[in-house]
C-alpha cells in the first residue's frame, strides 16, 4: 500500500511540474512511452495504463513495487530529450530538499 | 514637447550583438513587440536570446507555448546556444504550456490563464510562441472582432503589469495589413531567408518600432552556436564623420611612388591599384601595410587567395616582416573565405580588427576576392555594398587599399571592370608592355583627389627588395596600350616633305 501512495505521489509531483512545461498531452505521451519501456522490463507493470489526464490506473501492489522503474524511465526519457542538467533542474524544482549528492544517473552506453 | 517633460523610455539590451544598433539603443520597455517571419528563420531562438540576457529571478521572462514546437523539444535545442543557460530555468525563465487551455477553453481561456500567470509572477518579459496558432484557432468568419478584443486586452493587460513582451508567429508578408495584431503592436521584428542559387541569406527587418528611430532597411544577421549576430545596413558608422585639419600623407613605402603621389597616400583616402595579374599589387599592398608598421600606425588585411601564413610567408620573401606585428597584435590578418558571405559581415570583421588594433591601414587584396566570397545574393549589389564599406571605414580615418586585378588589353588601358572608380579618391595602374621583345612593366598615378601628382609613365620592377620604380619611359609613345612604338620609328616614317615643313 505504501509502495502505491509513493509511486502516485512521485507521478503527480512529475505530471504537475512537467505539464506546465510540455503541456497535458505532452506530459502523457512521455509517461506512455515510459510505461511501455518499463513494461519490457518489468512484465508485472502490465496492468498499469496511462489515463488521459497523465495519471496512472492499474497500480496495484505488484505493480507498485515495480513503479520504480517506470519512474526510471520516465527520468531517463527527460535526460534524452533535455539533457541531466535541465532534468537535474526540473527534479530539484519538485523536491528542493534533494541532495545533490543523491542524485546519480547512470549512463545507458545503449544510447 | 519638451524633453524635461517627455516620458522616458528605457532601452532594454537584446543580447543580440549589433541588434541594439539598429533598433536605435535597445528595446523599449514594456513595448508590445511581433517577431514574425517564416519556419526556420529565428523567431524562436531571437526570442530566448533576448530573455535570457533579461529575466532575473525577480522580474522573470514567462514563456508561453501554445501548440507550436514543444517545449522539451524547445529545451533540448535552444540548450545547443552558448547563451542559454541552464541556471535560469524554473527560476528567471520559465515555460508554460497552454495548449490545453486553448483547445479547451479558446482564447478566453487563454487570456484568462496568461493573466493569472502573469500576476503570479510578476515577469519583467513575456513570450507567446506561437500566436499565429493562438489566433488561428479563432480564424473563421465572424470571429474577427473576438480577435482583435483579444489582442487588445492582452496587450492592456502586458502592458499594465510592465511587461516587455513578444508574439512570435509564422506570418507572410501579406498578411500584414488589416491585421488587429499589427496594428497593437509597437515593434514588429520581420525575419527573413532568402534563398539564391545555393546560398540562403538571413535577413532582418524592423517594420515599426514606436518611440524610437529604428535603422531603416532589410540588415543581415547569422546565426551560429552563440545564437543571432545582426549586422546593421548602416555598419553603424553613420553621423562619425572624421575631419582632419591638415592632410597628412601616408608612405606607401615605395619613396619614389610616394614621390610620384605628391609625397604619399592622403590619411582617410581610398586607394585603388588596378592591375592584370603578376603586375605586383599585392606586393605594393604588403609594402604599404609593412610602411604603416614602421611608422606606428597598425594595419588589417583582409585576404581572400591566401591564407595568413602564406601572406606573411609570402612578405618575408620581399624581406618584409609581418609575422612580429601580427604576433604583437599589431597588424591583423582577415581570412574569409565563406562563399556565402555578406558586406555587413566583412565590415564586422574588420571593424571588431580596428578595435583591437587600432588600425590606420587597411588592405583589402582583392576585390575580386572579396566579391567571390559573397553569397550571390550579395553580388548584385556589391558595388553599392562596396560604396557603403569604403564610405564607412575612411569616415573613421581609415586609409584603405584595395587590389584590383585588370584583364589586359593591348589597345586600351581600362582602369576597372566594376566601374569603381567613383567610390576611390586615388587611382594607380600597374600594366606589362612590350618593350623591345620583352614583356616590361610600367606604372601610373591616374588620379589622385586630393592633390596633384606625378603624370610620368614609369617604369618598375619586382626585386627582392620589393618594387624598385625606374625612370620614365621617354623614347615611346601609345605606352599605355601595351604595344608602345619607338619615337625614332615614328619619326623615320614622316616623309621628307613633312619634315620642311
């Protein structure tokens, strides 16, 4: 049930600064493609859908603990289009008190 | 009325270098302002020049996007710019969607959510992109009185919360007229890409621009890595008309020539040499700038045949050195080479060269050169391109020396296939003629218009020392065509008669 709460949260807090940025529909398509990378990855996100407003449905307890990675991706995403400086930016605008330190991307040499 | 009681308008600083120019000091603030022109051009990438030179965390720059290219995609682009600035984001520039607002709730609800942004924020800039799309959604027929309401109170509404602001739309040219939005607007930025054969020309225009004195006329601008560079038609030298009390003559480092100008090139002249090739005009042009670095005063080429080194290797081979001025900042060297070049551009150059040498001389070698780097769209016009950059650089005391190379003829001296003559104050033609069996050359000083100088027809040579001027040719006549005949020749074929009498 936490695992739920916190995934939501962290998807809203995301929708809400990344819509005003890149708009509704942009914010959903970004969380869409997101979702489907997260899915190859973790099968059990399959439930998961993306509502028209950019919010999430399906997110059950499994699923939930896979959340992660959706979010992963969803950053990784942000990082292709914007580059880690600007996503790194956008993130400490949604949680300020985010240590610098904490904040790491790995580097997918795929790309 | 008068200017104790006149309103001040404050200038704001476009971070578009030569933009401010040309807009007569800077943008006028809380001015209402269209960037339009076609897909590709600039809009965009103007409108983030200006607001990151501008916003700050208090007065912010609010950026609309409505429809057109997405912000992420915006971000991850305008970031390529060297004055972007990634600090900025979320804090003193700040992205706002309202696409959704504009299909949901049509311009009304646009209005109403730019108000509520803007009185949140209290931003010094605001940016809608586009606002062609913004009205377009509107476009159907008795919409039109809806549309200019809305520009109107959007225009009230900016402009009462002291907001500079900017609409950028892809509009054509045509649509200028009867169009609400141009008719509120106080500046209307137009931005063009004129394609010519193979080259495109960026172009800008300043249609209107209220409360100031803008420059008239279609100015280039470039846009590279740093963003747009504009480069005002007037070079900015207008009204700095430089007088000299006395005419003071400068060496050009061939004393018997110096000789032959009446003691010299007048300071502030244009001087031409025309020649055909091999004549030694680029020699004469290096003796000069190396005469001017003798005698202190720094000099500029602009070369377009040869590279820098080759130019000073070249000299020193005359026994000339330019590699210790140029590695002084004495003497400066201006390679370009571009193909798709424009006059304002070169004049950026060299002026940006003046600056940093404080340069007295100035070579350009060669004109023809300097026109074959122009984008075609510049040829046609380089004659008065040329008049214009002559005209500029000697009315800041430039003495410049252009080549010319001729194509020769042996039976009539022309002095220049661009019929240019009428932009330079002094004229020196250096041509071969066939002396004896053997190819020789002679020179001429054919005009100088600030004094009398020598009519001799002399005769020179290239040594190493440079160019050596020998004596006048006496014994020959019809010199200047090319093909001279001896004196006793022609006085051995009048006839006994002729010779009684």
């Amino acid at each position: 049930m936490e695992d739920i709460d916190v995934v939501s949260r962290v998807c809203d807090k995301l929708r809400r600064s990344l819509t005003a940025l890149a708009g509704a529909v942009g914010f959903r398509s970004l969380l869409a493609r997101a979702l489907t990378l997260a899915q190859q990855e973790s099968p059990v996100l399959g439930s998961l859908e993306v509502k028209s407003d950019g919010s999430l449905q399906g997110l059950n307890g499994e699923a939930a603990q896979a959340g992660v990675v959706l979010i992963a991706h969803l950053v990784g995403l942000m990082i292709t289009f914007i580059g880690e400086s600007i996503t790194l930016r956008l993130l400490h605008d949604v949680w300020p008190d985010l240590p610098e330190s904490e904040v790491k991307f790995e580097k997918d040499e795929s790309k | 009325m008068n200017e104790q009681n006149r309103v001040k308008i404050n200038q704001l600083l476009t971070g578009v270098p030569g933009l401010d120019e040309i807009l007569g000091g800077g943008l006028p603030e809380f001015s209402f302002n269209i960037i339009a022109g076609s897909p590709g051009c600039g809009k965009t990438t103007l409108a983030h020049q200006f607001i990151f030179a501008n916003a700050t965390v208090e007065r912010p720059a609010l950026y609309f996007t409505v429809m057109g290219e997405p912000a992420l995609k915006m971000l991850r682009y305008q970031q390529q710019f060297t004055f972007f600035d990634a600090a900025k984001l979320n804090n003193a520039v700040r992205f706002v969607n309202l696409s959704q607002d504009l299909v949901e709730r049509g311009l009304q609800g646009v209005l109403e959510e730019i108000s509520k942004q803007v009185e949140a924020a209290n931003p010094s800039i605001v940016v809608v992109d586009s606002f062609r799309t913004v009205l377009r959604s509107e476009m159907h027929e008795g919409k039109e009185m809806a549309i200019q309401t809305f520009v109107q109170q959007l225009a009230l509404l900016l402009t009462s919360w002291e907001a500079t602001t900017f609409l950028i739309g892809e509009y054509s040219e045509s649509e200028v007229r009867d169009n609400p939005v141009f008719t509120v607007a106080d500046g209307l930025f137009w931005l063009f890409q004129q394609v010519d054969r193979n080259s495109v020309v960026r172009k800008m225009q300043i249609i209107k621009l209220r409360g100031q004195a803008s420059v008239p006329g279609l100015h280039t601008f470039r846009i590279t890595e740093a963003g747009l560079q504009a480069f005002s038609r007037t070079l900015g030298l207008l009204g700095h008309r430089k007088t000299f009390s006395s005419v003071k003559r400068l060496s050009m480092g061939i004393p018997a020539l110096d000789e032959m100008m009446g003691g010299g090139v007048p300071e502030g002249d244009s001087l031409l040499i025309a020649g055909s090739s091999g004549t030694g005009k680029s020699l004469m042009a290096t003796q000069f700038l190396a005469a001017g670095i003798r005698a202190g005063e720094p000099g500029i080429a602009a070369v377009f045949e040869e590279r820098p080194s080759e130019y000073t290797a070249r000299a020193s081979e005359f026994g000339l050195d330019l590699q210790t001025p140029l590695a002084k900042g004495s003497l400066e060297v201006i390679y370009l080479r571009p193909l798709d070049l424009s006059v304002d551009e070169m004049m950026q150059e060299i002026l940006d060269a003046v600056k940093r040498t404080g340069a007295k001389r100035l070579v350009i070698d060669s004109l023809a050169g300097f026109e074959m780097a122009l984008a075609p769209a510049f040829r046609a016009d380089f004659r008065e391109s040329l008049y214009r950059m002559i005209f500029a650089l000697t009315a800041i005391g430039i003495t410049i020396l252009s080549t010319l190379e001729m194509p020769e003829t042996f039976t009539e001296l022309l002095f220049s296939s661009y019929s240019i003559s009428f932009l330079t104050d002094d004229i020196i033609r250096m041509r071969y003629v066939e002396i004896d069996g053997q190819l020789s050359q002679i020179i001429m000083v054919v005009k100088m218009r600030r004094g009398a100088h020598s009519r001799e027809i002399r005769q020179y040579q290239i040594t190493t020392d440079g160019i050596v001027i020998g004596e006048r040719f006496r014994n020959y006549v019809d010199l200047i065509t090319g093909i001279p005949q001896p004196l006793s020749a022609l006085r051995s074929k009048e006839s006994p008669l002729d010779r009684k009498v």
